[in-house]
C-alpha cells in the first residue's frame, strides 16, 4: 500500500484534475487522503464566507468518502495563499502529518494565483518535510518524513496557461473505467453551480470537466484521461512511481 496525498487550491479541484487517477488508485488499495488548501470560502454570491466554507467542507468530505478517502482542509483563504514561510511551514506540517510517498498537487502554472502558489508550496514543502532542522513551529510536530516523497502535478484547467498556450502533460491516465466514479465526485460539490454560472458563465460545470477529460484523452488517443507530469527538480525521486502504480494499460506516455 502506497500513501497518496492530493493537494489543490479548493474544494472541487482534486476532482476534476485527478477524480478519476484517484478512483483507480483507491481500488487497488492505496491510502488516498485529499487536501484542500482553503474551504472555498469566497465560492458563493448567495452565502457568507464562514456559511459557504462550512457547506464546502462538508461537500469535499462527501465526495472523498466515495473513494475511501480522508479529506482535510488546510484553513487558508480564497485569494489568500501566498509563498511565505509561515505558509510553507504549515503545508510541511501536513506532508509530515499524512507522511505521503507520492504527491499529486496543482500545475505551477495555471489561470489562478491559488493555484500556482498552492503548487509551489507544496514543491518546497515536499523538500522541507524530511529535513529534520526545519521547524514548522506546531504545538505538537510530527517527526520529519525518511524522504522526500515523488511529486507530480496535475494538469491546469483547461490543460492551457494564462495565455492559452498548451501546458503537456507527460503522460496520461486513461479513466474510462471510473468516469462515473470521477463525476459522482465532483457531483456532490453542488454549491458550485449557480457561482460558477455567475463568476465564470459556466452554466454547468460537469460539462466543462467531462470536455477537459475528453480533451485530455484525444491527446493520448483515448476516450477520457487525466494529464500528469512527473516533478524534474533535484533531488526529488525521478522513478515513475504514480506510472508503475497505474501499470501499462492505464497510462500512456506522450513524451
């Protein structure tokens, strides 16, 4: 069993970046735990930040128990995560806390700062956590982890950065199998509709991830897929652990 942690900005990004890797994962009994780096709190025009936070937490943690899954929020704000060290060490406290040996986190580059700043704490974060000097200052620290685990980022919305460019993936996942899985997950962040039609004139955002999957997958020649690509940095471990999990006939390698 492998310990996997999917961290992303908000409630309902794990799902329609990696829902469906994250399916498959669960049914051949890796340990998944989901974490949100903030509970969606400015998601909404009809509720308050604290009321809708709350509504989000409780639609994250639903739609990760459908996989087997622990969710967790991480309590930063919407528009409020920032690359500090106070910020790093919080997140180096749930990697030591959770103790993954793989990561999966959002694209460093994507159409959102909570998004590309969520990326680029968790890579430094996944440096911090096994050296044991680094203090996150908690109340009551977890030791540090034996590694640095193997990172991985998900691919932007869209699968395009801020100037519509392509972002490619190394490879993608092939999840024709758990797509019904994948959208009953995100099916349960119900809140999201109406803002979503309001703020981004998306009128329902189960077809916009089904086309992102779709797209996705004519990349690699399949039905539906989820792009990956594997963190390069030294020294983070550079074996193709999230591939050798997945196995040949659910991942194919673009590059």
């Amino acid at each position: 069993m492998t310990r996997i942690l999917a961290i992303h900005a908000h409630p309902d990004d794990v799902e329609i970046f990696a829902g469906g890797t994250l399916a498959l994962l669960a049914a051949r009994g890796h340990h998944i735990t989901i974490v949100t780096m903030t509970p969606g709190d400015c998601g909404s025009t009809e509720y308050g930040a604290e009321e809708i936070a709350s509504i989000r937490r409780r639609e994250a943690g639903a739609a990760a128990a459908l996989i087997g899954a622990t969710y967790r929020c991480a309590e930063f704000r919407d528009l409020a995560i920032f690359n500090d060290h106070d910020s790093r060490r919080r997140v180096t406290e749930i990697l030591r806390e959770f103790r993954p040996e793989l990561v999966l986190t959002a694209s460093p580059v994507d159409y959102l700062c909570d998004h590309e700043i969520t990326s680029m704490l968790v890579r430094d974060a996944c440096f911090a956590a096994p050296a044991p000097n680094y203090s996150t200052a908690a109340l009551e620290p977890r030791a540090p982890l034996p590694a640095i685990p193997h990172l991985y980022f998900m691919d932007p919305a869209g699968g395009v950065d801020r100037e519509g460019n392509p972002v490619l993936p190394d490879f993608v996942v092939n999840v024709e199998s758990v797509f019904e899985t994948k959208k009953e997950m995100l099916a349960q962040h119900r809140s999201q509709r109406e803002w979503l039609m309001k703020q981004h004139g998306i009128d329902d955002y189960m077809i916009m991830m089904e086309e992102w999957t779709r797209q996705t997958g004519r990349r690699a020649g399949i039905a539906l897929g989820e792009g990956f690509r594997r963190y390069k940095g030294h020294p983070y471990p550079q074996t193709p652990l999230l591939e050798q999990l997945l196995g040949p006939e659910l991942v194919v390698v673009l590059r």
